[in-house]
C-alpha cells in the first residue's frame, strides 16, 4: 500500500493517521481485533465485574468509540500546531492505546498499589428496591452519613467495621448483604427522595428511554429529534460544545448506503466510465 514514508516524499507536510488494534509496531501489529476483543485485552473488563463476580463488556463500543475521538484530538491538534511547520507527521492511533487512555488513573492505581485490586468508595454500587434499580455512591464521610440516616440504618454508625473507607471495605461483603436486605423494602423514587434529603449521592438506573423521556434532558435540548428520510424521528444526542444543527440543515440528514457515491467520485475527477467500472467490478455500491 501507499503510506507515510511514500506519501512525505511529495509532501513533507503530510499529516498521516493510521488507525489499528494494536499499533504500528510490535509483534501484534498485524493481529485483528474488536472493541470486545480490546476491552478483554486492555484490563478494561476485569474493572467492570457484575453481580456474579465475573468480569463483564461495556456493553456499548466504548474503544471503538473513544479511538474515533482521541484520533480526532491527535489530528485536530497536529493541524494547530503544523502552522509554519516545513516537516508533517506520522499519528499512530490504537485501539490499544486509547482503552489504555481512558484507564490511565486506574492503571497508574494498579502499579502503586502492587498489583492489588482496591475496593474504593464502599458501599458505591448498583442495589435492587422494591420495583427496580438504584446507584449509591459516596466521597465523603458526611456522604456515609447520609447514606445510614436516608436508608434508617443509623446503627451502622456505630459499628467499628464501618468507621471509615478502609475498613468497610474490609467488611465489604457484610455491609452489601446488610444494604440488599434493606433496599427491597421502598420503591426506588421513596429512597431516592430520602437519601438526597439526607444529602446522599444517588439516582435510579434509568433505561434510554428514561433518560430520553427526563424534564432534564428535555429542558436542555440534549437530545432533540432529527427527522430521516426512510425512518422519520430520530432522538440524536447533541455533541458536547458544539453549535447545534438549526432544523432543516442538510448536515443533519444521515445517508443511505451508498447514496452519494458517484458524485463523490465525480468531484475527485472520476468520469463514468471509470465509476461504472468500479460498479461492475464490485469495488463501488451506489443508491442513487
């Protein structure tokens, strides 16, 4: 193929990005990889263990997601910085390498800490009430508080193996099992009410469509619907700081398969004849 050391040839200034799984370099460099497969590798699930105790996927593409940004970042800033530059650059961007970005805190905590896992904020973690989900978590003492006065366990407070961070997560398994079998006792909204009343950190564990459906959401526009050709309304999640798309504006309508492939083609010089080649040869796929 053509790459960078070809391409600088005729243009020093060239910015170059490779996008791979692993990298440029290495001895698996060549080897194939998915954002399932990078979640495994890069540690990223053995930091998401669910109820079982076993390590889980995100479940949504994460690393492919967070590559596509940090490869974005690499170039916008590179195109910044290359002003009045004689010399471009060769960007290699990873899947590896991004899940690894994304995890650096925790990365650095694994290595300071000698390899061993630590159980931070405890009790933080997802608990079933009675019709559904809650998330509790805290940062604080007067958080812990809040969390023994809102679930009316104020004996909790008194007892030596949950005085502070480090020993509840000592006794972590009993203070779970203690919290599980208080919880299904109110509906999720009744202890939501009363652990933010105490001053507590917590939310219910809301579906897409909660979050859609949310005076919150709605009030800030952060997901308006962008009406498709072929599908009608779709919620479409604003991209953070940037300037929204007024309705109507074509920049909003996502193409079809294909569609828009020969006058692409057209404006970088390709004739018909040519575009009709790569059609019969199968190269090309056109929905014109």
């Amino acid at each position: 193929g053509i790459g960078y050391d070809e391409i600088k040839q005729s243009n020093p200034r060239v910015l170059y990005l490779s996008v791979s799984g692993y990298g440029q370099r290495g001895p698996m460099r060549e080897e194939p990889c998915t954002d399932t497969v990078m979640q495994a590798f890069s540690g990223l699930m053995s930091v998401n263990p669910g109820n079982d105790g076993a390590p889980h996927r995100i479940g949504f593409l994460i690393v492919d997601m967070v590559t596509g940004l940090y490869a974005y970042q690499a170039l916008a800033t590179a195109l910044h910085g290359r002003s009045g530059a004689k010399q471009g650059r060769h960007m290699d961007v990873s899947l590896m390498q991004s899940a690894a970005a994304i995890q650096a805190a925790k990365i650095s905590e694994y290595a300071l800490a000698g390899g061993e896992p630590r159980v931070l904020n405890a009790p933080a973690g997802t608990y079933r009430t009675s019709d559904g989900w809650i998330a509790i978590t805290l940062v604080s003492h007067a958080h812990w508080v809040a969390i023994c006065e809102g679930l009316e366990l104020p004996q909790l407070l008194d007892d030596p193996r949950f005085a502070d961070f480090e020993t509840r997560a000592e006794h972590l398994q009993a203070l779970v099992e203690i919290l599980n079998d208080r919880l299904p006792q109110r509906t999720t909204s009744e202890w939501s009410a009363r652990l933010v009343e105490a001053g507590g950190l917590c939310n219910a564990i809301h579906d897409f469509g909660d979050w859609l459906n949310h005076s919150q959401v709605q009030a800030t526009d952060a997901a308006p619907t962008v009406q498709q050709p072929r599908v009608g309304g779709v919620p479409t999640s604003a991209i953070p700081g940037m300037i929204p798309l007024v309705s109507g504006d074509p920049r909003q309508l996502a193409p079809a398969v294909g569609e828009h492939g020969s006058e692409i083609l057209r404006e970088c010089g390709y004739d018909d004849a040519a575009i009709d080649a790569l059609i019969a040869n199968a190269a090309l796929f056109v929905n014109e």
